[in-house]
C-alpha cells in the first residue's frame, strides 16, 4: 500500500520548528514574526529572522525593524572646507535613506564642544546609533562608554576616540596619512628643516598624522630633520603665517606638512620671503584654494579624507547595526586619496 504524501501544512510547521528551535522560541513565536501577527520584543524578532536567514527559508522575510529608527549625528560644526564637504555629503546621503531612518544632524559650535558630553547623554528620542567626530577627552570617553551601554552602536568618524568599545571608526589612518606626507617630502626636498605644523593636538588625528610623519622621515630620510612648530594653528591663516615666518628666519626651510588649515598664512610666508614654489608643501584636503595653489606650483601635495566615503562607511555601520541593511562595508579604514598637479580637477569642490 503506498505511504500517503504528508499534508503540505506539516511541512511548513516543521519549518517553523526547526526555526524555533534554533532561534529558542516557540513555533507560535515564529508564526507571529513571519506573519506579522502581533507583538512581539525586537531582540526576539531579530533572533528568529536570523534564524530563518541561517535555514535559507525559501520566503520573502519581513524586516527586522518596526517603526523608526533615529541616528544621531554629531560634528563640529566648523565653516573649514572638510567639514562643509562633509555636511554636503551628509545631507546627500540622508536623502537616499529608508523613510524610516531618521538622521538628526547637530553641528557643535566651540562652545558646543564642551557640553558634548551632556548632549550625548541625552536625547529627546530613543536613539539607536549615534556617529561623532569629537575629542579624545576622558569626558567624551565616559559619554560614549555610557551611550554604548545602553545598547546604542556608535561609530567615530573622521577621528577616533580611543579606550571605548566602538563599533566602528570611520575615517582615514591618519597615521598613514602622516607617513605619507613624510614619503613625499623625503622624496621632494632638498636636504635641510621640515616644519610640521599641527592644527588641534587635542583631536587623536592631527597627533597621529605629526607622529607618522616626523616616524617616516626619522626612519628613511636622514637628509631631512624634523621640527614640529611651537604652538597649534587651530587652522587659523595669521598663526600659519607667524609659524613659518619664524621657521624661514631659522634658516634651510625646504619642507612643510601642514596638518590642517590656514593655508593662505603659509602662502602668504612663503610669497613674501621669495620662496614660494622652491619649498615642499604638503597639506590636507582638496578645495578650490589648495587647487589654485597646486596649479601655481606653491604646494605640492594634499592629502584628501573623502568626506564622502567617511559618511558612507559610518551610516553603512550604523544601519548594519539597526538591522537596516544586511552587509556593511569592509572594517578597514576609508582610503585618502593624493592629489598634485596631474590630479587636481577645474570644477569647484564646494558649491557656492
């Protein structure tokens, strides 16, 4: 006598054990998840859709997310080019997002800066990840330590912040960075001083970028000797002009590394003591001026962060984390690009 086939409803109910069981739920758990039945906790419906996701069920698998989910953004909100193409690139790419994904931008004045830390104890919505660019402070640390345990992802961007379980850094090796600097003035000037000039030693990139360089030119170039200016820039043109004024009176300047801004204060130095384009210049970022000097042959070299791959890498961990997208990208830093001369394009970097 041949077996009778199984009503098509057990198999569909076996599925659903096998999906109970390894996600540790009953089987009417299971149902109300992927019919969308009722209620149920959101650390339960992850569990069993990455349970059904792992036994390849052969059906379309509702979201892991119900309602909104609110990602908080916090940069300063400084009028430097890098952080207007950044703003750019933030506002490009929110607009492409999920209509449930809220990204709040808050731009930090100075001011703003030392009340981060209360800022990101707080917010006025239930925040599931929460992207920064702040300083390595012990007050910052304490803020984001807590926000992570709480359960919120947080992602560093364009500087890391050190001694915090993070889930990701989104940003350059500004170490790296340094060492490339260090490579092309090693390779461009002539034997004599490099003056490194940092803008703000109390973010962890500008320090890392001086360390590699001063590393790199140490290890590799001993016709070149290294001195690190006496006082920050804060990307500020008269600080830029006074530092390297007084390194020309000093004597056999052939290079610069110009961590951050104030850029026209370096020409400015440079033009006035007839030595604009016979020292090696390297600086940060691509914007129209550093354009124009490159183009006149006044700098030789910037280093550019790509603002907009900063973004993407951090809102491609924050939604991997919110459930939101199911791969993110690679855990390895954003690459910098170098432009020089043969490199730099003619259209404007920033909108007017």
């Amino acid at each position: 006598m041949p077996k009778e086939t199984p009503p098509r409803w057990r198999k569909r109910t076996a599925r659903f054990v096998e999906i109970a069981e390894l996600a540790g739920v009953s089987a009417t758990t299971v149902d109300r998840v992927l019919n969308e039945r009722g209620s149920v906790s959101a650390q339960t419906r992850e569990r069993v859709i990455a349970a059904a996701k792992q036994l390849a069920v052969p059906r379309m698998l509702p979201d892991t997310q119900h309602g909104l989910v609110h990602i908080d953004v916090m940069v300063p909100g400084s009028d430097s080019p890098f952080f207007s193409r950044l703003r750019e690139a933030l506002q490009r790419s929110a607009q492409m997002l999920d209509r449930r994904v809220i990204v709040h931008r808050t731009m930090l004045s100075s001011a703003d800066e030392a009340r981060l830390p209360a800022s990101i104890g707080r917010s006025r919505h239930r925040r599931a990840a929460l992207i920064v660019t702040a300083q390595d402070t012990p007050e910052v640390r304490a803020a984001l330590a807590a926000a992570i345990a709480r359960g919120e992802a947080v992602v560093t961007m364009v500087t890391d912040i050190g001694g915090i379980d993070r889930l990701h850094y989104a940003g350059i090796d500004n170490l790296r960075a340094g060492h490339t600097a260090g490579y092309f003035l090693g390779r461009l000037a002539r034997p004599g001083r490099v003056l490194l000039l940092p803008a703000r030693l109390d973010y962890r990139a500008h320090a890392d970028r001086i360390e590699g360089c001063r590393t790199h030119i140490a290890r590799h170039f001993d016709h070149l000797v290294c001195e690190a200016a006496s006082l920050e820039s804060l990307d500020e043109d008269d600080r830029c002009y006074r530092a390297v004024s007084a390194a020309i009176r000093r004597g056999n300047l052939t290079g610069i590394y110009n961590t951050g801004y104030g850029s026209a204060g370096v020409e400015a130095a440079l033009r006035k003591a007839g030595l604009a384009g016979k020292v090696t210049w390297i600086g940060h970022e691509m914007f129209d001026a550093h354009r124009q000097y490159i183009d006149a042959g006044i700098m030789d070299i910037a280093i550019d962060q790509d603002p907009d791959g900063q973004v993407i890498a951090a809102l491609q961990h924050a939604l991997h984390a919110c459930g939101i997208v199911e791969r993110t990208s690679a855990g390895e830093p954003v690459e910098f690009r170098v432009f020089c001369s043969a490199n730099v394009r003619q259209s404007a970097y920033l909108r007017p």
